[in-house]
C-alpha cells in the first residue's frame, strides 16, 4: 500500500509486525506505550520528563544544565565532583570522611566527641580551650608560657635554664638546694636558722 498524501484515521490503527517511518513523526496528542521504547540515537526533549516509576540508566547520565532533585539523592557507589560541592543546609555523615586534598573552613568547627590527630597541629590565631587540656606526651613551648592563675604541678619541676620570679615565691613544703643560694638583698627569717653545716 503506497499513500501519497496525507492519511487521515478515525479509528485505531493495529500493525501486528515491524513498523519502519524513514522520516518524521510528529504526534500532536498523547502516546501511550505499554511496552518497552528502544531509542538508538540521541533522544531530544524540549519540555520536562516525568517518570512515575523506577528509572533505571545503564550508562553515563550527562546533564549540561541545573539539576533540582526535590527528594532524596541516593548514591550506592563512589561519587566524582569536580567542583565544588555547595550545602546550604544540615549535611550529615554517618560514616567516615576522608580528604585527600586542603580542608578550608569559614566558620566554627564543632566536634562532640574525641579528635585524634596523627600528624602535627597548627593553628595560627589564638586558641581558646573551655575545659581541661590533657597531654598524654611531652610538650614543647619554643614562646613564652603566660598562666593568669594558679599552677598546679603533682611532680618536679626542672628548669634547665635562667628562672625569674617577679613576685613573692611562697613554698608550703620543705626546700632543698643542691647549690648556692645567692641573695642579692636583705634576707628575713621570721623561725629559727639552722646550720649544721660550715
């Protein structure tokens, strides 16, 4: 059946095999599917795509424009940016975070339980601790130490170099010296002065 010009039906049209148009389609109303579309070449849509049922893509998604999900994005595999990721909201993380590259924060860090650090910590502004401070290792100060109140040490003290005391040193306990003690200026015992001694 060879048809030349334009083909009009007012009924259903039933084809039972192969179907083949070698030039365009145009359909101005609904088409439905009840089967599988199989599309072999790039597939353009000017208007949105809504699909009530599970999408499944076997290959590369590309999308050159902004992409809105208004629900859930659930990724089972590892994910690839390369840029940058943007959160205006909450992010919550339930499990580890590794990265590779320089971690650069504009606002408070908050952590609520322990950190552990591996490697050295530098911190270039000034560094304010609410709480204790435990240190389970020896600590190097290469400036000055500056304490507003009092000091408690449960072992020695040693100080390898020159020691200053701007203010009174009171000791509670006994004070040995393994060495001279020099006085500069006038020295009042208010006890006795014991020397056994020369």
């Amino acid at each position: 059946l060879s048809v030349n010009k334009i083909t009009y039906l007012t009924d259903e049209l039933s084809v039972s095999g192969h179907t083949m148009i070698n030039n365009q389609l145009s359909v101005h109303g609904a088409t439905r599917l009840d089967n599988t579309l199989s599309v072999n070449k790039i597939t353009y849509l000017t208007d949105e795509l809504s699909v009530s049922g599970h999408t499944m893509i076997n290959n590369a998604l590309s999308v050159h424009g902004a992409t809105r999900l208004d629900n859930t994005l659930s990724v089972n595999k590892i994910t690839y940016l390369r840029d940058e990721l943007s959160v205006s909201g909450h992010t919550m993380i339930n499990n580890q975070l590794s990265v590779h590259g320089a971690t650069r924060l504009d606002n408070t860090l908050s952590v609520n339980k322990i950190t552990y650090l591996t490697d050295e910590l530098s911190v270039s502004g000034h560094v304010m601790i609410n709480n204790q401070l435990s240190v389970h290792g020896a600590t190097r100060l290469d400036n000055t130490l500056s304490v507003n109140r009092i000091t408690y040490l449960t072992d020695e003290l040693s100080v390898s170099g020159h020691t200053m005391i701007n203010n009174a040193l009171s000791v509670h306990g006994s004070t040995r010296l393994d060495n001279t003690l020099s006085v500069n200026k006038i020295t009042y015992l208010t006890d006795e002065l014991s020397v056994s001694g020369h």
